[in-house]
C-alpha cells in the first residue's frame, strides 16, 4: 500500500488476512467451493475458540480460579454471619413451605427455597455447565434458553460425581452453627437467601477438584497411570497432596476473612491481626480456616480421588457410586454426629 497511513493493524489487519480467500482468490471459484472454504474457516475458529478455554485447564489458572471462589465464600459466610442461627429454617416442616420430598414429607424452609432456586437456575442451563451441580439432581427442569457447548475438558460421565448430600449437612450441621450466634431474630427470609448463596459457593468450589484431578493427571500421567490401574485409592490421594500448599491456603484464607470481617477504619493504617479477640471480626478468621483446613480441602480431595479412580475406561464401578465413595462420605457423616451437632 503507497500510503501507510491506510495500512490495517491489529484487529483490522486480522480481519483482512481472515477475509482474504473469501474475497479476493476465491472469486473464481464455485459456489461449491467458497462453501467449503467458509466452513473450514469457521472449523479453525471454532479450534481457536476451544483450545482458548481449554488453556485455563493448567494448574495456575486453577489456582487463580480457586482465589476467587475464596472471596465468594468468604463473603458469602459473612453476610450469613449477620443473622442469629434460626434454626427453624433447616427443621423439615417448621415453616409450612408448600414443598414435599419424595417420601411426601414437608420440606424445610431451606431445602424448598433452595430447590425453588435450581428451578430457576436451572431453565437458565446453569447445570448444564462442567461446573455446576445442583443439590436435587432428579429436578433439574428443562432449559428455556439453547444449551451452550463447552469444550471436552473433563471425562465422560463426570457430572454423575456430585456428593452435594454431604456438603449440605456439612453446613447445616457444622458450619452454620460455628458461625452465626444462638437464637432466633425471625429474619428467616433472608438469611435462608445467604445459606443458599453459601451453599451454591461451596459446591462449586468442593466440586472444582475434579478440574484440579485432570489437571494433576496430564501433568504427571507417569505417576498417576499405574495408580488409577491398580485403582490405589490411597496412593492416588497421596500423590495429589501437598501439605505445604495447603497449609498456605489455609494461612491466606484465615488473612483475607481477618481483612474481609472488619469494619473498615480509615484512621487506622495497620493491617487485622488474625489473632485478636473474636468480638473484633464479624467472623473470627479461625473459623474460616478451620472450614477450609477440617472439611473444604478434604472433602475436594474426596472429589479428585473418585474422579482420577475412573478417569481410564474399564471401571466396573460407575463414578460417583463407588465404594470407596461411599466409604469416605460415610466417614465425614460420621464425623459430623461426633461432634454433637
């Protein structure tokens, strides 16, 4: 071109280089022809399009993943934290929801505002997302809007893995006791809207362990292949732990809940000490370690294990339905009856 200053950059050049056969050397061809070379254009960008989602799948963009959904969590216990316990909202038939389980019995307050919520979630393919799992996977409704299409990142059949049942009673039982005061403030409305909230935020982030499986998995098929063969349970979890990280992940989660659970103070220029007295935090930062140490971490290596023990073909056990599974869910069941809650 005789005149720079015409030249396309950036996007423009883009756009011409893409445009190109289309225009100018495929005039001559058959209509036939410029057919084809369209669809193969868009095959080439949709591959673009797909292997630029799939390039999230690497152990830091995880990570930076996982950083996010600590905020979610965090601030999502804070707003909870707000409200008295309420103990009426998790009792089956205190409130006279118009809501029955299978079985024919009243729902509690939250299991009906919850399922109430995946309803409308899920006509908005919230669940059709790797990501998501819903809490009454048998009434997932039928999709008002076109189902998306993600990229092949996890195995086939993964979605069947979802132990929602045990992240519930973990809150219920554990969590939600721990960080609300005892009592009833009658405010069931809305701190029912934050448990679900919680609840949403946790699952995501327990269920996120089978991305950090496949990704464990590609990177060091040399470790985990004889592993997954001999279906070593145990092995397999040792493999995917490191205590130093999480013990890291622990100490930054106790720091940002000690930031996230203050009242801000422009006067002050020092940053929370994590271990003054409880009545400084809304939630004291302990608390939210302890979650994370005892119960988030454990229970999405849970996840990892039972996604990496079927991640070959030839499993005779279908995942999500293992024994091991429910060895383990029984175990952290257990655990929450030791504890009197």
């Amino acid at each position: 071109d005789p005149n720079p200053s015409s030249r396309k950059t950036g996007a423009g050049a883009m756009m011409r280089t893409w445009c190109s056969p289309c225009t100018s050397k495929s005039m001559g061809k058959t209509r036939n022809e410029r057919k084809g070379i369209g669809r193969r254009i868009r095959a080439v960008q949709e591959e673009r399009r797909s292997a630029d989602l799939s390039a999230k799948l690497t152990l830091p963009g995880i990570r930076e993943s996982l950083l996010r959904q600590e905020d979610s969590i965090i601030f999502g216990l804070l707003m909870r934290a707000q409200f008295q316990h309420d103990d009426v909202i998790y009792q089956p038939g205190a409130v006279p929801v118009p809501g029955f389980d299978a079985k024919g019995n009243r729902m509690s307050l939250l299991d009906y505002v919850l399922r109430e919520t995946e309803q409308m979630h899920g006509k908005l393919r919230r669940y059709t997302s790797p990501d998501e799992h819903p809490f009454f996977p048998e009434d997932v409704p039928a999709l008002v809007l076109p189902p998306l299409q993600y990229p092949k990142v996890l195995q086939d059949g993964s979605e069947t893995l979802n132990i929602n049942d045990t992240v519930k009673k973990m809150y219920t039982h554990i969590l939600i006791q721990d960080i609300t005061e005892p009592g009833d403030d009658n405010n069931h409305g809305s701190a029912v809207m934050e448990d679900v909230f919680c609840l949403q935020a946790l699952s995501r982030r327990i269920h996120y362990g089978k991305f950090v499986a496949e990704a464990k998995f590609r990177d060091n098929q040399d470790i985990y292949l004889p592993l997954i063969q001999e279906q070593d349970a145990q092995g397999i979890l040792d493999a995917l732990t490191y205590l130093d990280q999480e013990q890291r992940v622990v100490e930054r989660v106790r720091t940002k809940a000690a930031i996230f659970g203050r009242d801000v103070r422009p006067s002050s220029n020092s940053m929370p000490d994590p271990s003054e007295q409880a009545d400084a935090y809304k939630i004291h930062p302990d608390k939210v370690a302890s979650l994370y140490a005892q119960w988030v971490m454990p229970l999405t290596k849970v996840v990892q294990v039972e996604y990496l023990l079927h991640r070959l073909p030839g499993c005779s056990e279908r995942l999500g339905e293992s024994t091991w599974l429910k060895s383990e869910v029984a175990k952290y069941d257990g655990m929450m009856h030791i504890t009197g809650h």
